[in-house]
C-alpha cells in the first residue's frame, strides 16, 4: 500500500481584513463576512510565489520523511499561478532541495484541483512501482480582479505531499475522481485576471463536482460520512465546503480543523491540500480523513487517508498550519496589498 | 545578472551549500580557494542552518532599480550556528525592528526579477523568527 510519508505547509505572513477590501470598493463588510464566511486572507509578499511556497512546503515535507531527496523519482507542482509562462516550476524546486536530476518533472493546470491532481499522480507512480518516492504539490498565489467577489478569498500559500510504499504516516485506501466540461470558471492565455460565471460556479459546478466525487468514494468504499474524524472540502469561501459537507451528511466537528479558509482565503490550487495539512497536524492513528478537491472547469479528486502509528512523531518538526494562520501576522492595506499584489501600473 | 552567472550560483544560492577549512574547520559561505581564517586550500562540503543571528544591520532608502518596490528595506549580515555569515535581506519585518542579536530564518525567496521579460532569481531571505 502506498501512501504519505512526509508533508509540509507554507503561508505567507501577510494578511488583509475582508473590512479592508469592502472599505476600498464601498461594500458591505458584515455581508461579505456573513456571505463569504471570510475574515481575513494571506497576500504573498513581492518576494513570494508559487516557487517559493512550494520550495518551504516541501522542506518541512522533506524533513518529516526523513529521506534523501535524492530517492525522490517524481515532483510534480500544481498552479495556476506558475511564475513562468513557459519554464517548469519544478526545476527551480529541485535544484533548491537536492533532488535529482535522476527525476521526472512537471507543472500542472487544472484551476483549484491542480495539487490534488499532483498528489494523483505522485501517488500513482509509487503504487506502480515506477519511482520510490514522488512529491506532489499544490500551491498558488492566486489572482482575484480589483472589485471582484474572488477579491475577498484569492490567497497565497500550498502544501506538498511526499508519497511512499512504506514508512507512511498516513495511509492512502482509496481515490475517486469526477470530472465533466463546465465553464464556470477561466483564465484566457495572456489575461491577467480569471472570469467567472457567478451564482453558475455553484450548483452546477462546485456542488454537482464535489457532491458527486464524495458520494462516489463512499459508494467505492463502502464507508459513511460517520465513519470518518475529519473531512475537508475545496474552499473557494467559507459557505461552499460547509454546505457541501451538510448535504453530504458531514458535521462541523469534521470540517471545522480543515476549514482554514476563514483565515486564509482561497488558495486555490493550494486550498484543500493545505486543509488536509492542518488534519494532519492534530490527527490521531487511526483516523480517517476524507478530502475532496474542486477545480474549475471542472472537476474533483476524493482521497480516503487514513493515519498511521508514525504520524504524531513525525509531525514534532515543521511548521503547523494553524500557527501559521494565527501568529505573526502582518496585516495590509489595500494600499499595500496593491502593491504587493502588483495591481499598480509603473513606469518601465 | 546573465542567466549564465546565476546559473553558475545555483549550489550557493539555492541551497546555501558551504565548506569547511579542513585545516582549522572554520565554515565559509560561500565556498572559496584559499581559507580567510588560516589560508588553508583544502575543504569539505558544509550544510548550513535555515536559522541565524542578525551581526549588523543597515537600512535601504535608495534602492537600486530591481529592487525599489521594495524600499525601506534591511540588509543585514548574518551568522549561522555553524559560524558562516551572510549578507541576505531581511523581509516580513519593519525595518526599525531589526539589529544586531535580531534571531532570524532563513526562507527561500524571489531575490529579484531581471525586467519584465528576464528570468526570476531566486535564494534566501531572512525573517525574524517567532
């Protein structure tokens, strides 16, 4: 059986309030809150992308596991905030780590779901016996336009995900995954910022994805929402996942350790990959966790996990998720977040 | 910077990869022929901390084009558990904060992007830790 030997999470320090946004654009701050369920979300300073949170993410997962990078057969970075439009993101990482260049190497695409659509394939080539160890990464720094609804959760951060066939702190027992032709959400080549179509990014998108990958591994396992500690849900806001996990039959005790949107925002290809990280930081041996991925366009991955005797003792170093996300924060304004965000136009 | 030059940094850069003098074990960052300490010539590879301490700071009003969104910004020489000092810049902080015993990490960073079209350099930044 093969599963997760290390993992790691990384966010960026800045933070700006969901008040701060509503302020610039004269909207409803207790409406978004109340809408949105977001209080505040990550900003990735100038310094930060896509490369830098995956390379920080994947130290802490390197250091978990215990092995020489140089064992690791695979690295794949999901995104859709890639630094380069044509040069892999993974290259950087691993001359960064120490890995390879015995190692196969590439950067994924699908909207929200490209890390779990990494650690996919991570988790496929060890189970195929085809590389010892494979790295699969989701993170971004993700684009919101100016006055936009994605404007309040649009973040900065990811999680990567060492998967092996033995040592595991957590056991992969199953995956399913869901996926149809659904325009509810794009980005055209060259366009700085996403489109969506709204209230369409929820029923048929969203809903109809990660209702539909969840109750197909549960059908695949035989396993009821009950039989699960935690559960985490890609989280666009802090409605959806919450939504999703009530009609699934989940209840908040489940999700909530998950539910780092609220704090974090979106991080989109980063999101439910970072939610499973905060699980495993407080998970027990024995639990069993359900994650389900959504990314846009559309589709959903569903992994059954389950934790192991060496998870606890593997997870005394690295950073936490949650004390990320709690202390030290710098908090922005939308001034500053501008900047950061290189929403301004200079001169050459 | 040629994407050659930074090419050629990628050991020092990326992975903060070291060496010690063989003769008085002193860790030099980075690597060189002839050792400052005692002018020994032979070496062994040296991993460095991901943790430091500030030794000297200064602050950055006028920065130079690459660099100034960034501006006020630290520039600050740091020693590693292991002996070797760095000049890095010191992010995620107010710049008043920093000075000389300032506990620091060091984090992989986007140094600096050549334009708007060049390639992005990367390395190590410190932040103050806790």
């Amino acid at each position: 059986m093969a599963g997760i030997v290390g993992y790691g999470a990384f966010i960026p320090r800045h933070r700006i309030r969901s008040e701060e946004i509503a302020r610039q654009w004269g909207k409803d701050a207790a409406a978004i809150r109340r809408g949105l369920v977001l209080e505040e979300k990550s900003v990735p300073g100038l310094d930060e992308d896509t490369i830098t949170i995956s390379v920080e993410a994947a130290r802490d997962a390197i250091e978990r596991s215990g092995i020489d990078p140089l064992r690791i057969g695979a690295v794949y970075i999901g995104s859709e905030s890639h630094p380069y439009a044509v040069k892999p993101s993974g290259t950087v990482l691993i001359d960064a780590l120490g890995i390879g260049p015995e190692v196969h190497v590439a950067d994924f695409e699908f909207a929200c779901k490209a890390g779990t659509e990494a650690m996919f394939v991570a988790l496929c080539l060890v189970e195929s016996g085809r590389v010892e160890y494979a790295l699969g990464i989701g993170a971004d720094t993700s684009q919101g336009a100016p006055n936009d609804a994605l404007e309040f959760s649009a973040s900065a951060g990811g999680a990567a995900y060492i998967f092996g066939a033995k040592d595991l702190l957590v056991d992969v027992l199953e995956t399913y995954s869901y996926t149809s032709d659904t325009p509810d959400f794009w980005r055209r080549e060259g366009r700085f910022y996403p489109r969506h179509g709204g209230r369409f990014t929820g029923e048929p998108a969203y809903f109809k994805h990660v209702l539909s990958a969840t109750r197909g591994i549960l059908k695949k396992t035989g396993m009821d929402p009950q039989d699960f500690k935690y559960a985490v849900f890609h989280m666009p806001n802090g409605k959806f996942p919450q939504q999703a996990a009530k009609q699934l039959g989940f209840t908040k005790e489940q999700i909530e350790t998950g539910l780092v949107v609220v704090k974090m925002g979106n991080t989109y290809s980063g999101s439910s990959p970072t939610g499973l990280a905060a699980v495993l930081d407080v998970a027990d041996p024995g639990d069993k966790i359900l994650l389900t991925s959504f990314g846009s366009g559309a589709g959903s991955d569903s992994f059954v996990l389950q934790a192991t005797d060496l998870l606890p003792e593997r997870r005394v170093t690295g950073r936490k998720v949650w004390s990320m996300l709690d202390t030290p924060v710098r908090y922005v304004t939308y001034g500053e977040y501008a900047k950061l965000r290189e929403k301004i136009i200079l001169n050459d | 910077m040629p994407s050659p030059r930074y090419w050629r940094a990628i050991p020092s850069r990326l992975r903060l990869e070291a060496v010690r003098c063989r003769s008085c074990e002193n860790v030099v960052y980075p690597s060189r022929r002839i050792c400052p300490h005692c002018h020994g010539t032979e070496w062994d590879p040296a991993e460095l901390s991901r943790t430091g301490e500030v030794v000297t700071s200064t602050i950055v009003h006028i920065a130079p084009d690459d660099f100034a969104m960034e501006a006020p910004y630290v520039l600050a020489l740091i020693e590693t558990p292991e002996g070797a000092r760095l000049m890095l810049q010191v992010t995620d902080c107010d710049p008043e904060d920093i000075g000389p015993g300032t506990a620091v990490n060091l984090e992989f960073r986007r140094i600096r992007a050549e334009g708007n079209s060049g390639i992005l350099c990367y390395g190590f930044k410190a932040v103050p830790a806790g």
